[in-house]
C-alpha cells in the first residue's frame, strides 16, 4: 500500500443571519460587539472627538463600567472596563 496523500477539508460557515435591525439596537437581547477598555474614561474621550453616536451614559454594576455606542452603520458596539483587571502574566511573576 501506497502513502496516503495529505488532505484537508475546507469547511465553509454558513452566512450568520442577521436579525433585527440597528434601529432596535437597545432592545434587550440584541447582540453587539463587546470591547474591553483598559481606561473607558479616555477611551469615551477620544472617541467622543472622533464623533460616534453614543447611546446613552456610562452604567456602572459589580462587574465594572460599560457605554454603548454605534459604529457608521447603527450596530451596538459595547466597551466595557471590568471592575477588576486580572494581572497580566509578567506582573503575576
């Protein structure tokens, strides 16, 4: 028997579906791209410079801090300062 000959399978994702749309962005349960911020007040300030559409003010729970904002299009995008920031591996050392 001769050596097999490598493969590989190419496995294509099938479109994600998109529901709703940018106008109900703050309906509950609406996905949204989630961005950590190691400083969200200077990220709000530079990004306020910049000109996006913030939705609403900075809320605050046990977890940390979050805004919403939209990008160019109208979709959620999240950033978000966790309460507690875990220590990276070379300050743990």
């Amino acid at each position: 028997m001769g050596a097999r000959p490598a493969a590989a399978a190419a496995v294509r994702p099938r479109p994600l579906r998109r529901t709703g749309h940018p106008a109900d962005a703050d309906a509950v349960g609406r996905n949204r791209i989630h961005l950590v911020a190691g400083d969200l007040a200077a990220e709000i300030t530079r990004l306020r410079d910049a000109g996006p559409a913030f939705r609403g003010d900075v809320v605050a729970g046990p977890g940390g801090r979050q805004i919403l904002l939209a990008d160019p299009a109208g979709n959620p995008i999240e950033l978000f300062q966790p309460a507690h920031r875990l220590a990276s591996p070379e300050e743990a050392s």
